[in-house]
C-alpha cells in the first residue's frame, strides 16, 4: 500500500487504486494515526485531531469506534489495533509517502558524488512533486506541528539539493532561480545564502554573489545579531577578487518617498566638491527626520564614483551604540580579512582598515554615529573615499568634516509626503485637516509615514478624525525614536523633559522653574538637550520644542529611560 499525506490523504492499494475512505471524520482518524505510523495513538488524541473545529459530542468515543470501523473495512489486512485507550496503525516501509520522499536524499546524493549529477537532479525533482499542498491537509496545523516542521525541514533540504545538482550540472541559472526562491522564503537560513552565494560567483556574476553575501550578513546582524557561520564564509571567500579584495554594495534601498530635500542634496553635492581628499559630510538632525534617507539618496547618487565598495554600517545596533571595535571588525570582514586575522587592539584594527583602503574608491555610510569617538578610527587614511555621517548629536565634532543640520519638511513639501503615504483621495478632500496634521506631526518625516500608515489601515477615518485622535496621544513610533536620545539623560535633564509637553518654547528662567534648578544648571541642562536635537536652540535664551518631543515628553519619558 502507499498512504499519500503530502496534501489531501490517500491511501492506495499496490495497484495504483485509490481506496474510498468515507467521509471527512475517518479520513482525519486515519491522518492522526499516520502522524504516528506504528506507535499508539490516545483515544483523547483522536478525538481532538477528528472535532478540532468543534467541541466534541458527548458520543465522540463511541463514533470513534465506529469510524475505526469504517476505516479497518476499507483497508487490506489487520491494519489497525487497539489496546485499551489507544489505538495504532501498522505501516510497512515504504508504504508511507514520507519515507520515499526523505529516500531520495541519499540516493540523489550518491548519484552527484558518482558524477551523475542530471540522475541526482531527476530524484530531487521526483521527491518534490510528491507536495500536492499542505501536508496531512485536513488536520489542524497545531495538532501536526511537529510532524510538519520536520516535512518542511526536508522540503528545504531537497530543494538545496536540487540546486546543488543544477550547479553540478552547470544549469546555473536554474540554480540561482530556485536559491532566489529559498532567500527570500528562508532569509536566515545561511545553507541558502552560502550555496546562492557560491553559485553566483561559480556563474561569473561575482558581484552580485558579492551583494547577495552582504544582504545576508546584514539580515542574519539585524534579525539575530550574529555574523555569518563558516559555510556562508567560505563561499564568500571563494568569491573575493586577487588579494582578498572586493567589491561590495550593502547599501539599503533608496526609498521612493524622500520629499522636499533637493536643497540639503545641493548642499552635500557642493560639500563633497570642497571637502577635500577624503570628504567627510556629517548630517545632524533630531530623531525620524530623515537622515538615514538623505544619505542613503546622495550614497545612490554618487555610487557610480565609488566602485570598489559601498558600505553601510549602523552605528546604534539594536538601540546601543556600536564600538569602535566591533564596527572595525564588520568592515574588515566585508573587505574579506578572515576573522583569525583581525587584531584584537582598536588602534591596530584601524591601521589594518586603512591599509585595506589604501588606493581604493569606496563609499562608507555610517549610520546614527553617538559620538566622534565612533567614527574617527574607521575614517580612510588616504584619498579616493567618501564618508557620509549622519547623527542625532548636534555637538559631534571630526576635525575636517563638513555638514549640515537636517531640519523637519516644510509644509508643502510635509504634505505632500502625507499624501502620498495615504495613497487616496481622502487627504486631498480635507486640505485643512492635512494642514492641521502637518502642524501635529510638525513636518517630522517619520511621524508622516506613521500617521500616513494609521489612516491606510482605518479606511473609514477621515483625515480630521485622525487628527483628533493623534491630538490626544503621543504621535505613533515617537517614543521609540526619541528612546536613545533620551536614554543617557541626567536627572536634571530627566525632570525638565518631563516639562516639555506644555510649552512650545521656553526660556533659561522657565526652564530652572520647571527642573527646579539653579539658572547655570537650567543653562546646561537647555544645551545638553539641545545637542540631542530634544529642544533648539533660538535667538536669546529661547529654545523651541518640537511637536513630537512635546507629545512624547507629555505622555512620560520612553519606557526603557524611565
């Protein structure tokens, strides 16, 4: 017999015929002891796999008997028996779909390492055409899951598989389609990225096999905060050009909706004309104002002059900042300097990274940079790179560096970005309420999409309604934006932002009211918030706060400061 359970069950007899199982309760009986071929199954199991949908009736033992019955009619032999409490199906070798299917691995595998790697894809290709759909369709996923977790573990391993013998059989472009596939599927999965990987360059297309390395390193960074494990490093050892160089490209998308910013673009094109050898361009600005946007344009912009590599490094790191150190470490890494050759002193890991730029054109963007002490020991020695800086530190100072202060949209430019968040006729129907809103969310580009976000998922708001309702709360994703700004305050600092959501601007004199401090100690605490774009600086003793810091700063400090 053959008990097919990689989609809707069947069971057929040695003759290809497919015997009728009855109605649907039966048919989930008869999955649920598959589920567990020749081991006893609970009568409790039963029911709760055959009345998932339902509360079970009060005779489900008795019309269990009953389709236990049904189902030892149907199948040949003294295939089901019981024991008190229990039942269990008898299953030969072979006779259940799944043991051919995780046949084909070891048989596929003999046939590649004989060389015969057509035969190898044949059997890989014959086990995946086994999947008619969700395996033991029919039975609550919860009651499977263990069952299916392992199906899908040996889905992915053939479909490596299958790649593995298309790359051996020089069907390259096969091969990248399927691993594409398993990507995205999979993204931390690093058996996929290596193979991807290896056969990109293998294809002659090293630079996206280079690419393809630095997404998945940045995935497996971002999601889990590891770096790539052994076989995802040798496949992109295999791929660095003569002398361990490559070139690379991690930049992040350029995105769409960067609105009203041809002004700051002028401004870090002319910057970059005058600033020298090595031009490093520092923009500044309060959280969510789009300095990770405007440097990732201008990096897309000028990348074409930077073709050795274009590198991209998130300076916090998971709401921390990242050292010195292990920053020097990633970019190594990225220039392909095996891990055992990395210094473990930041002053020699910095000497190495210079030497590895020495007469190359690359592009660095380091992101949300805390401090200079960051950014100085990854700056180039020598000409030919640019370095793009962006900040939430108004007194971060490097020596020779250019730069400018990113300040919120203007109102215009605000609402337009909002529109074209929304994506419907509903903000162009109630200009006065977008313009309301704009003075809300203060011409923040991240309060923008968040508030442009809350109205897509509500298609019966108006725009004055959401507006109504962002009046009386903090602005969506602010708390989380301002966190590390706010992270490090002092308590002086702490009890005068806890002040802020009552006042559009204030003075020294209202700011020590307010902190309860001394006039020097207001002025100070003013400047220390200051440099972290939390207020700004006006003419005379006057700084303003923004509408963004007023709700979050009204609403309490972010939970992790507070």
């Amino acid at each position: 017999m053959l008990f097919r359970v990689l989609g809707p069950l069947e069971a057929r007899t040695p003759a290809g015929a497919v015997l009728e199982l009855g109605a649907r309760k039966p048919t989930r009986v008869l999955a649920a002891l598959l589920l567990n071929p020749n081991g006893w199954t609970s009568v409790a199991q039963l029911i709760g796999a055959t009345w998932h949908e339902q509360a079970a009736p009060a005779s489900a033992e008795a019309n269990l008997k009953t389709y236990i019955w049904q189902l030892r009619r149907v199948l040949p032999g003294d295939r089901i028996e019981s024991r008190p409490g229990a039942y269990r199906l008898r299953v030969e070798q072979g006779e259940l779909e799944t043991d051919l299917v995780a046949a084909a691995v070891p048989a596929a595998r003999r046939a590649l390492a004989a060389g015969d790697a057509l035969q190898a894809a044949q059997l890989y290709t014959e086990a995946l055409a086994r999947w008619r759909g969700r395996p033991f369709d029919g039975l609550e996923a919860d009651f499977a899951d263990p069952v299916l977790a392992r199906l899908e573990d040996l889905r992915f391993e053939l479909r490596l598989g299958l790649a593995d013998a298309w790359q051996a059989a020089n069907r390259f472009e096969d091969a990248i389609a399927l691993l594409h596939e398993l990507t995205d599927e999979n993204p931390l999965r690093e058996a996929a990225w290596a193979r991807l990987v290896r056969v990109l360059h293998r294809a002659g297309r090293r630079d996206e096999a280079i690419t393809a390395f630095g997404r998945a390193r940045t995935l497996l960074s971002a999601e889990l905060g590891i770096e790539p494990g052994p076989e995802l490093n040798a496949a992109f050892t295999e791929a660095l050009e003569p002398g361990g160089r490559r070139r690379c490209c991690d930049l992040p998308r350029d995105l769409p909706t960067l609105t009203g910013r041809e002004a700051e673009l002028d401004s870090l094109r002319a910057q970059r004309r005058t600033g020298g050898p090595v031009p490093v361009l520092v923009v500044d600005g309060m959280a969510g104002v789009g300095k990770t946007a405007l440097a990732v344009r201008f990096a897309h912009e000028v990348s074409d002059d930077y073709p050795d590599a274009r590198l991209f490094v998130d300076l916090r790191a998971r709401n921390a900042p990242l050292s010195p150190e292990d920053a020097l470490a990633r970019l190594l890494r990225a220039a392909g300097v095996p891990d055992s050759a990395i210094p473990a002193e930041l002053d020699e890991r910095a000497a190495l990274w210079r030497g590895e730029l020495a007469g190359r054109k690359v592009l660095l963007v380091l992101d949300d940079a805390a401090e200079a002490a960051q950014v100085v020991p990854l700056l180039p020695g020598t000409g030919g790179c640019l370095v793009l800086v962006t900040t939430r530190n108004r007194a971060l100072a490097v020596e020779g560096a250019r730069g400018l202060t990113l300040a919120p949209l203007d109102a215009w430019s605000a609402a337009e970005m909002f529109r074209t968040g929304v994506g419907d006729w509903r903000s162009d129907a109630e200009p006065a309420a977008v313009a309301e809103l704009v003075g809300l969310c203060g011409g923040l580009p991240a309060a923008l999409r968040a508030a442009a976000a809350r109205l897509r998922s509500r298609p019966l708001w108006t725009v004055g309604r959401l507006v109504t309702r962002l009046a009386a709360e903090p602005l969506p994703g602010m708390a989380e934006l301002l966190e590390p700004s706010c992270r490090r305050l002092a308590e002086p600092e702490r009890r005068l932002f806890a002040g802020l959501g009552r006042y559009a601007e204030l003075d020294v004199q209202l700011a020590a009211k307010l902190a309860g401090l001394s006039r020097a100690d207001a002025v100070r605490a003013l400047e220390s918030l200051a440099d972290r774009h939390l207020v700004d600086p006006r003419a005379g003793e006057v700084y303003a706060c923004h509408p963004a810091v007023r709700s979050v700063a009204a609403a309490g400090l972010p939970a992790r400061v507070a």
